[in-house]
C-alpha cells in the first residue's frame, strides 16, 4: 500500500490528482500521512477536491483517519493517517 506524506506547505489541488492516480495504480486503497494541524488541513482538503475529481467515473472516496507513532529527526511523533479507499 502506497503512503503519500503530507506537508502544511503541499498544494491540495496537486495532492487530489496525485492521491486519485495512487489509487487507480494501488487497487483502490492509499495512506496519507501528516504531521502537524497545518498538514491534517492540506490532507483534507485534498480528499475533499479528490471526491470532486472521482465523481464523474461514477466513483466516491472513503476516509478512515487514525493516530500512527512515526519517527522524525530520531524522535517518536504522533502522525495523523488518513487510509483513503476508492469505491
């Protein structure tokens, strides 16, 4: 399963085409990962403007979000997952 890492700088409208091509290629289930409220805001809103882009193929996406310790910079942190299914 692919894991797509999401910045409070990544661009909403980019992550949306990028998360529907991930999952078109993975069959239909993708991680997005975020760290920090102002990342959990850009992941958001690329599911959202996601949904909007899977609409016309008769497809609608799903969102089970969910705590993960990761590590960064040689310290555990609590990341925000997004498991994103396409239906």
């Amino acid at each position: 399963m692919q894991t797509l890492k999401v910045s409070s700088k990544t661009d909403p409208k980019k992550l949306a085409v990028a998360l529907c091509e991930s999952l078109k290629e993975s069959g239909g289930e993708v991680i997005l990962q975020a760290v920090g409220a102002g990342a959990v805001n850009q992941a958001v809103k690329g599911i959202i403007i996601a949904r909007g882009l899977a609409a016309p193929e008769g497809a609608d996406l799903k969102a089970v979000p969910g705590f993960a310790e990761t590590e960064l910079d040689g310290r555990q942190i609590t990341a925000v997952r997004f498991r994103v299914l396409w239906r």
